[in-house]
C-alpha cells in the first residue's frame, strides 16, 4: 500500500514551522492514541502519525524528505526507520511530559537527560561555473566545545559545587494540588537548581558557568560538482552547543548559485543561444561553442535555422544522485546575417542572382 504524504498525516503544509509542526503532532496523537481512542483503525493512525512526525520533527530527515520523498527511507529497513512499537518511539514522552507528569509524580530522571543542539543555518554564494565544475572555501566557522576549565560543570573548582538545600539533590520538589478529586501530590523541578540537584557557589573563570566555550576554526567546505541552488551542505557539530553531555548541532551550509549571462540550467542540462553567422551556415564552417568546461566544436549544415537546438553531450551539469550521470549542452541557433559594406553587398547580390527561391515559390502555391 502506498504511504500518504508525511504532511498530509499531520495536516500541515511544507512551509509549516517546528512548533507548527510539534503542535500538529500533540492533537493528533491525543486524538488517536489506543489508550483514549478505542476505534478500529486507531492503533494504524496512531502509527502512521508517529512516523510522520519522526520524519519531519527532525531536520536532517526532513529536508532528504522534501527532496526524495518516501524514497529517501526506502534502502532503510521499512522506510524511516519506525518500528511501529509505542515503546520505541522517543519523541511520546517528551511531548506529553507535563500531561502525565501531574500523576505520575516521577520525572526524577529529567535532569540527567541529555539534550543535542539546535541545527544552525546559514547561506554562501558561489557562481554558475563553480557549482558545474565544483569548488571549495575556506572559512572560519564558529564551534561549540566543553569548557576545558570546569569541564563542563560551570563552576570553578569541584569544592565550589554543593548539594542543592531545597531539593537535597534530588532535581525535584513536591507540591500538594487541590482538586475535585482531593489532593495530588505532583513532582516538578526544583526552583533552585533547575533539576540538576547541585547549586554552585562560585562559577567558572572561563566560561561564566556556560560550561562551554565558542571558539572559530577554519574549515575547508569541498562543493561539490553540480550542486544546484537552494541544496545544502552539512557540516556536523558546527551548531548550537547541547546541553548535559548532548552533542552539538549541525550547520546547514545553504548554496546560492549566482545566475549566469548566458547559461541557463535546466534539470541536469545547460542550455546556450549563440549567435551563428549565415556565413557560417552557407560555407557550412565548424564553430567555436563556449561551455563550462572550455570551448566545444560544432559543424553547420546549409538547412540550419533560426531556432535549431542542437546538443553537445556529457557538457551539463553532473547529477549529484547518479555520479555516472551527467548533463548534456543545449545549444540554441540564433543566426544573423553580419553587417556589410555596400561593395559587399552589391557582390552577393551579384552572385545570387540567378538563384531560384524553389522554397518560397513552393510556399506561395498555397495561396493561389
């Protein structure tokens, strides 16, 4: 059976933002959960929105989503790697976190939990003939990393971290919650220390008590050959800092292709008018072509015209899915006839004039 759209799933549009995109993924799941909704086809709907929301809840998946569709997972062991199995699925807890909270009255764990950086973004323009042939750049970027000093703890020394008083170290405080149903006891981090169950009295020198520090580190980016406008490159680890041991986020290094005077892409194809001489198409002469990669021969024939696409192969532009692949050169006549001294012209009209136009006597039996 064929997968419906990831976006259909959820009801959203591709333009439709992280919150968006998480706010649409809560109503649905409350929805269609099996332990609130005991319809038939509840569990199936349940699932299917779990993996749409898998998909485009996480930037790199969504954005190989966008190009490729369901094809970007299909080498992957039943598509976007969700096995189908409530347990498994990561992202149920952390949205419905403050819901069950209020009875479970364990969230104790919260505070050792990881959390990876957010994704950064960022924009580099190159040229047309750069993103055909490919090239590279040299540049600093900014990096996130554990502060050498404190080594990511923020304080300044160990004897500067003390059990938190309120909490006594446990990350958590209880308060009593009045309801129609009597008194609920409810778990919720501590105010004091945030949930880490430490306070700390003197911060790190270094890094303020971020316990991180940003430093720039020149990098060199390869673009690769035929990498169209819009597409990006990831660089991983080069964006915001995680927090609690998480890792770092990526960079998307989004590429900007300049356009070209003359070249025009299409798809994988590169196409050029150029202007040929009727000189050239009467003495049917081999012409200079500029492409990307120098310049290319081709050989007029007396029944070109005005319009004629003729094609050179393999001198597009490569095909960043298929390396084997590549491109051919669309050439596009455009004939003229070059500007001419009167002694010139008189000499050509002499040399035609006992030429017999057959093709215009032939098209004005048309109208007679």
């Amino acid at each position: 059976m064929n997968k419906r759209d990831y976006y259909e799933v959820l009801g959203i549009t591709k333009a439709a933002s992280e919150k968006d995109i998480k706010m649409a993924y809560r109503k649905l799941a409350m929805k269609y959960h099996p332990d609130r909704n005991k319809e038939h086809d509840a569990e199936e709907k349940f699932k299917e929105i779990n993996e749409a929301y898998e998909v485009l809840s996480d930037l790199k998946k969504k954005a190989q989503y966008d190009q490729y569709g369901h094809a970007a997972f299909d080498q992957m062991s039943g598509g976007s790697g969700f096995d189908g199995n409530f347990g498994g699925f990561e992202g149920f807890s952390d949205i419905f976190g403050d819901f069950f909270s209020s009875f479970s009255g364990d969230r104790h764990s919260s505070r050792k939990r990881r959390f990876n950086g957010d994704d950064y973004k960022a924009s580099f323009s190159i040229s047309f003939i750069e993103s055909i042939l490919g090239t590279s750049i040299k540049r600093k970027f900014e990096k996130f990393s554990q502060c050498s000093h404190c080594k990511g703890s923020k304080a300044e020394s160990d004897s500067d971290i003390h059990t938190c008083k309120k909490c006594n170290g446990k990350g958590v405080e209880v308060k009593v919650m009045k309801t129609p149903f009597g008194a609920i006891q409810n778990s919720v981090t501590c105010s004091i220390c945030n949930g880490s169950g430490k306070q700390i009295t003197k911060l790190c020198r270094t890094c303020s008590g971020k316990g991180i520090t940003k430093e720039a580190k020149e990098l060199t980016v390869n673009i690769p050959a035929g990498i169209k406008d819009g597409q990006s490159i990831i660089l991983e680890g080069y964006g915001g800092p995680g927090e609690n041991g998480g890792q770092n986020g990526d960079l998307y290094l989004e590429i900007s292709v300049k356009e070209h005077k003359h070249f025009i892409r299409a798809n994988d194809d590169i196409h050029l008018t150029i202007p040929v001489s009727i000189i050239d198409i009467i003495a049917e002469n081999e012409i200079d072509v500029p492409s990307p990669y120098g310049i290319e021969k081709l050989k007029m024939h007396e029944n070109y015209k005005s319009g004629d696409v003729l094609t050179i192969k393999n001198k597009g532009a490569k095909n960043l899915k298929n390396s084997r692949y590549t491109g051919d050169l669309k050439v596009h006549l455009k004939i003229y006839v070059p500007k001419m001294s009167n002694s010139e012209k008189r000499d050509v009209l002499n040399s035609l004039k006992d030429n017999r136009d057959d093709q215009k006597r032939k098209w004005m039996k048309d109208f007679e």
